[in-house]
C-alpha cells in the first residue's frame, strides 16, 4: 500500500502553477484582461443564461422546451468558445499577442453593447 501511495502523481496547485506560467512566459502578461473578461462573461451566462431565456420565452412554454433551447444555447457557446481558442492561438502566430487581445477586447466590448440594445429594444 506504501508504494502505491508514494507512485502517486502529487496534485498539482493551482495558484503556483499560474504564477509560474506568467512569470516565464512574458508573451502572455497582455492576455490578462481579456482573460479575465472571459471568466467574467462564461460566469454571467453560466448564471443567469437559464433565466434570462426562461424570460425571453412565452409565459405558457414547458419546462422541458425551456431546458432544451438552454442546452442547445449552452453547446453553441461551448463551441463558439473552443472555436475562438484555436482560431486566437492561430491568430497569435501570425498576428502579435497584443492585436490579439485587442481583437478579443473589442469584440467583448462589442457583445457587451449589442446585448444592451436587446434588452433595452425587448
């Protein structure tokens, strides 16, 4: 049991692991805002993307029907998320880091304003 236990891959911390990446790695220090948009926007809909579209949908509407059109919501996103990782690592090759995160910036900015004019036009 002793040997099992000591072949046993020790997690790895999270924190240090993060820290070490940014401190060796410079080329990503300008990736920290529109990282950090990211969380902020992937927490906004994880929360509240349910409520927001049990909202939008007709008073009368199942509840299943409303489960169904969150998941198909949530799987678009999924895959617009993986689709935009591989294209801004593509991107990041022939384009600088910095353009790249511009890029991603503007078109947070961009989201965040074209939700506004929903809510306020709905």
């Amino acid at each position: 049991m002793e040997r099992e236990a000591k072949n046993e891959i020790a997690p790895v911390k999270l924190i240090p692991a993060v820290i070490k990446v940014f401190k060796y790695y410079s080329k990503m220090k300008p990736l920290l805002s529109p990282i950090g948009l990211v969380g902020i926007a992937i927490a906004f809909y994880a929360s509240s993307l349910h409520k927001i579209l049990e909202l939008a949908l007709p008073a009368d509407a199942d509840k299943s029907y409303i489960n169904l059109r969150t998941g198909f919501m949530f799987l678009a996103l999924g895959v617009g998320e993986i689709t935009g990782g591989y294209s801004s690592g593509g991107l990041s090759d022939k384009l600088s880091i910095q353009k790249v995160g511009s890029i991603a910036l503007c078109s947070f900015y961009l989201a965040v304003i074209l939700s506004q004019l929903a809510i306020a036009f709905h």
